[in-house]
C-alpha cells in the first residue's frame, strides 16, 4: 500500500514514482496539421476543463542502489509548475538523497527546477546525466546566435543549469546510463531528446520523455506536432515508430506531460492509437 499520494508502478527491483511539477499553458494554435477547434474538441471530449493545460510530470527512480529523478521540472520559470520541491517532500524525499539526475532533454519545464533561486544545485549530490548531443546543442553559440528572441531565453535557462552541475556531469551516446537503465535517443524534439528505459527481472518501463505535449490528441494523431519541437517531421515519424512499439510490446509508458496518473499503456484498435491510464501497482 502506498504511503504518498502519488502513483507509483514497479519495474522488477525498480520502484518508480510520477512525481508533479504542476501545469503550464501551451496554446492549440501551437499544434501543426490539426485545426485547433478540433483541437480544444478532442481536448473537451476527453475531459479536459482547460484545454491549454499541460501537465508536468518528473519521475522517481528507486532501486540498484540509486535513488533517481527523472526531469526536474520547470521551478516556477514563467509561472510554470514549481510544485516538484515540495511534492518530493510529501513523498519523504530529500533533496541531498537524490544522486542522480537523468535528462530527456534541456527544455526550461524539465531543467527550471534543477536549480535554486541564486541558481546553485537545487539537489547537491546529484549527478547530472544529459546526451552528449543535447548538451552540445545548448552550449553552441552558434546556435545561440541563431535562436529567436524567445528561444535565447531557453539556451541562459539551460546553460544556468549546465553551469551550475558542471564538476558533476556526465553525458552518453545511447547505452546503459545506469544498472538496468538503458536510453534511448528520441529524435526530433531536441538535438539529444532521451527516453530511459528501466529494466528488471523481465519487467520493463519506458520514460519516454516529450514523445506528446496533449497526449489526448497526438497519440490518436501523431502527425500533430507542436511548435516546440525542433524538427517537427522528424518529431511526428519517432511518435509514430514509438507508439507502433510501445503498443505491440504492451509496454508500460511514462510522460512528462502525461495526466497525473503517470502511467499508462497505449493499445491499437480500428487503426488508431489510445491511452489507457494503469492504476498504481
């Protein structure tokens, strides 16, 4: 029986916990080949009271000795989420016993909490693991150079946290990053974008990152891209291979912007894809 109030599933030896950050607001018109009425509609039928709310999950990774978090959240960085510090507490969680952090990628929603309000280790004995792409992309000042107002905000976001972990780094190409968690690079969001996969015992779980921003709209439609993807075709095609996989292995998922259940397997049936919600182990 859980002891938290938040969902938690087991992977073999590995215990893992949805931990939430809050919500964001994204507008629809961000959503390419869907019209955004059909957008809010699909949002509104699926229960959905504000249509534009995009929930952000971390996750909590216990087992093999290590106790992991998954994404850090976005901190409260343009008034987006910042629940992740105290939820954690509600969960019996202390900063200091997180020793390693695993990045799918350097967004401002999954790096923001990452660090304090002077912009120090918000979880001073973790190491922080990140794609050697994903790291590479944000540290380019060419990249910099070419990014749009708006997006030179994300790079001092990104490269604050980079910073501030910077004598306790590590990046990958696509192996094992732990004991019995292996990445697996997700192209097309970002550079680097990296689900993880969590593997014990013949039990498996996939963090599998951005894969979905609405989730009640783009694993029906996964040609629905959304603005923040880097590039959005390749973005689409990796949604459409991953959701084919996940569904054929009945593979149990985790998302940063799935509900606040956290979990759920993805199940075919008359050509399209749905998301069916597990319940807590």
């Amino acid at each position: 029986m859980s002891t938290h109030p938040f969902p938690s599933q087991r992977a073999g030896n590995f215990t893992i916990t949805a931990i939430s950050d809050g919500y964001l607001n994204a507008s629809l018109d961000f959503l390419s080949n869907i019209d955004p009425a059909e957008a809010s509609r699909m949002q509104s039928d699926a229960g959905q009271k504000v249509p534009s709310a995009v929930h952000i999950n971390c996750y909590l990774v216990r087992g093999a000795g290590h106790t992991i978090l998954i994404d850090g959240g976005a901190g409260g960085i343009k008034k987006w989420g910042g629940r992740l510090r105290a939820n954690l507490s509600l969960a019996g969680v202390d900063p200091s016993e997180i020793d390693t952090i695993l990045l799918t990628h350097a967004h401002p929603d999954h790096v923001g909490g990452l660090v304090d309000t002077a912009g120090e280790m918000a979880f001073p004995n973790a190491e922080l693991v990140v794609h050697r792409r994903e790291l590479e992309f944000w540290q380019d000042d060419a990249n910099l150079s070419r990014a749009s107002e708006h997006a030179r905000g994300n790079f001092l976001i990104a490269r604050q946290v980079f910073d501030a972990y910077r004598d306790k780094r590590r990046t990958f190409d696509a192996e094992e990053v732990l004991p019995g968690v292996r990445a697996m690079p997700l192209a097309g969001h970002t550079d680097g974008h990296t689900g993880y996969l969590v593997e014990s015992h013949d039990s498996g779980l996939l963090v599998w990152g951005d894969i979905v921003h609405f989730p009640n709209i783009q694993i029906s439609r996964p040609d629905v891209s959304i603005a923040f993807d880097q590039d959005p075709s390749l973005a689409a095609t990796t949604r459409s291979r991953l959701l084919e996989l996940v569904s054929s292995e009945g593979l149990l998922i985790a998302g940063m912007h799935l509900g606040e259940l956290g979990f759920a397997r993805i199940k075919r049936a008359s050509g399209r894809y749905g998301l069916f919600y597990e319940t807590c182990a």
